[in-house]
C-alpha cells in the first residue's frame, strides 16, 4: 500500500451539532459538482461525529493550514466524542449560519453542507452534501498529510536493542544483533 501514500490528502477538522456539538480530523475531502455544488467527505462508521451527521445532516469542514500544530490534530483526533466534550476546552471556533462551529484558528477557509446522499463503503460513510456557505478566513498554504508527517506528527522514536525479524516477526532485545 505505498503508493497509496502518495494520493494527495488535506487535514481537515470536521464538526457537527445534534443535542451537542462534536468534531473530529478527517483527510477525505473533496468537491464533487460544481452545479450544483456538492462536496464529499468519508468518516468512519464508528466514529461519534459520523452518527452525529447521520442525525442532524449537517456538518462544517474547517480547512487547516501548515501552521497547525500537533496539539490541535490531538485535541480532535485522538479522544472519542463519546468521552470527551471536546469543546469544553477548545474556544477557537465561531458558530456558521447552521449553527455548528468552524475553526477561527489555524483554518485557511470552511464550508459548510447539508447532506444529499450517504453511502456504505464498508468500515467507513462517504456523505454528499450540497454547500450551504463557504468562506475564506485568511491566506495561507493548506495542510496537506503529507506535510503532517514530514513536518508535525512527532517521529516514533525506537528503543535502543531491540530488534524485530522482518520474516517471522521474532523480537530479539539485546544491545547488539547477533550474527544468526
């Protein structure tokens, strides 16, 4: 799968609003007509926000910028919605005219939809949605995954000594391999 790496891919905060309002990180976004104009967006099935916007059908996509740092993509990616009121805390965002938040912080643009068609594509949902408002908030070159990895998500670091066969998947700790 390496060359799937190399789709191009945004950065995205996705939220919603039903009796509460909730967002997470998606990387799908795209548009799909420009008469009449339709985004989509794929979010897993078991994600809080996706059942949110099977509720409410409507959700904004604030566009992220390179200048996001890594605690914003924690905030909305590594906590569930189902825990976590991740707007308790957060107070960067202003309210669209469907009266669910867009980021006011580190977000180039949003857009805002209304769900036209939802289809199952197996561990995930893609919804279509026709947009309802969009606005750009300031000039600024968007986040794009790649850059994500190469240049915000901290790097893994790996423990001295140990050592994992790439055939059989044996793991050998020790501060030097030996030759077998």
């Amino acid at each position: 799968m390496d060359a799937l790496q190399k789709i191009s891919y945004g950065l995205y905060i996705l939220t919603t609003k039903t009796n509460k309002i909730n967002g997470c990180v998606i990387n799908t976004l795209m548009q799909v007509t420009s008469t009449p104009n339709q985004i989509s967006i794929t979010v897993n099935k078991n994600n809080e926000t996706t059942k949110m916007i099977q509720k409410s059908g409507l959700f904004n996509v604030s566009i992220l910028d390179k200048t996001t740092p890594f605690e914003l993509i924690k905030h909305f990616g590594f906590s569930s919605g189902k825990d976590v009121n991740k707007f308790d805390s957060f107070k960067e965002y202003k309210l669209s005219k469907n009266k669910i938040p867009y980021l006011t912080t580190n977000s180039v643009a949003y857009i805002s939809a209304k769900v036209v068609k939802t289809i199952d594509v197996g561990t995930h949902l893609t919804f279509i949605a026709e947009v309802e408002e969009e606005k750009i908030l300031r000039e600024s070159e968007s986040l794009t995954y790649a850059y994500y990895h190469s240049n915000i998500k901290p790097k893994s670091v790996q423990k001295k000594g140990v050592w994992v066969c790439r055939i059989c998947g044996y793991v050998y700790e020790g501060e030097n391999l030996p030759d077998d």
